[in-house]
C-alpha cells in the first residue's frame, strides 16, 4: 500500500502502523524509506504495540522504548501515540526531550514475548476461518476494550461489522493460528458480548 501511495503520485502523507512487534517490521522499514526518499511525510501509528504485553495487563509494554523505536527511524518525521492520562502525556513529552534508546530499553522490548493486544493485520488467519469472520477488526475491537479501555470505540467497530450473535457457534475446534499468538475463539467470544451492553453503561 505504501508503494502504490508512491507510485500515484498524488498523496502527500503515509499514516502507517509502525512498532517493535510486527513481524514485518524491516518490510515497513524499507517501504517507509522509500516513499520518504520520493517527498512524502511518514507518520507512525500504532507506535505502543498494544500497550501490553498480557491479556491480564500485568506487563504493560515500555512506552518510551516503544515510542522511541519508531522515532529512532529517521523516515518517520512523526508519531500519534494517543493519551488519556498525564502521565501518558508526560512520558511521551519526555521522549521529545530525548529520544535516544537505551540498551536497557531495546532489551525491554526483546522480552517477554507473549501475545499482548496488536494485530499486525497480516491476515494470515482469515483463510483458515471456516466462518469467514473479520478477524483483523475483531482483534482490534478487542483491544480498543481491554488495553485502551475504550469500549464505545470497541462496541462502534462491532455494530459495523453486523455479525451474527455467536459467530463461532458453529465450529468445532477451530482451526485458526494467529501469528501473534492469540487465542481467536477465545478473543472473538469476549469482545461479541460488548455488543449487547447498553451503551450508558460503556462509560
Ligand atoms: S471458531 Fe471462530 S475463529 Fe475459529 S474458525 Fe470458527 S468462526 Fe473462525
Ligand atoms: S493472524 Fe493474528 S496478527 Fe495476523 S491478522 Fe490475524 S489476528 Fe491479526
């Protein structure tokens, strides 16, 4: 997609998820690169990963490490980490400040390697899906939930995908490995039953 911002000639801006944990990382990278060299401003989102590592959330991702691994790439002339707290604010202020990245944080985000929140969108569990299911959207639905505890974007994105109530009813063991780790049928099961909460009570 990238490329052929590119190759049109007629964009200006490349908004693109850009972190640590996507698997193609050095794919974007070279991308990135590229359409940098032909006059295009890059801007990184998803820079946060997910925010944590665990589902539980007891292993929250280092912020900074994380905002400064994409900075650090010379192409990428911003980033939208988004905020709801000051201290969020305050530690992205502080990567402004100084953005160099430390040995101790590249090692933060070496380990540990667990699922955490990102989908990295690479599709690679739509196929194997016997219910042909958004899963992609799916997950980001889940994690606007439970990593940004925004539930009214997360309930948002479930009422446009207008799926049927148990979409993996009909299923017996699911044949569906995701690339990050996560466990779908789990996951899918969770963030359907957001659909039906009234929303005055999301907030
Ligand atoms: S259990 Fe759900 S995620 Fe797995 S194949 Fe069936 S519909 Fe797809
Ligand atoms: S395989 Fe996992 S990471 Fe890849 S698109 Fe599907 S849910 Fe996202």
């Amino acid at each position: 997609m990238i490329r052929a911002a590119v190759e049109a000639k007629l964009y200006d801006v490349v908004l693109t998820s850009y972190n640590f944990k996507q698997d193609h990382h050095l794919e974007v990278q070279k991308a990135i690169g590229e359409a940098a060299q032909a006059g295009l401003g890059i801007v990184a989102m998803k820079t946060q990963a997910g925010v944590y590592w665990d589902k539980e959330k007891t292993t929250p991702i280092n912020m900074k490490a994380a905002l400064k691994w994409a900075l650090r790439d010379t192409n990428v002339h911003t980033a939208i980490p988004g905020f709801t707290t000051l201290d969020q604010l305050q530690t992205d202020l502080d990567v402004l400040r100084d953005s160099n990245l430390t040995d101790d944080e590249k090692r933060s985000l070496e380990a540990p390697k667990l699922a955490g929140f990102f989908c990295q969108g690479c599709d690679q569990c739509l196929d194997p899906c016997l219910g042909r299911l958004p899963i992609p959207e799916l997950m980001r639905s889940f994690m606007y939930a439970h990593a940004y505890r925004n539930r009214e974007a997360a309930q948002a994105l479930l009422l446009e995908l207008a799926l049927p109530e148990s979409p993996c009813g009909d299923c017996g063991e699911c044949p569906v490995r995701c690339a990050q780790g996560f466990d779908i049928r789990q996951r899918v099961r969770d963030i359907m039953r957001l659909r039906a909460v009234p929303r005055e009570f999301l907030i």
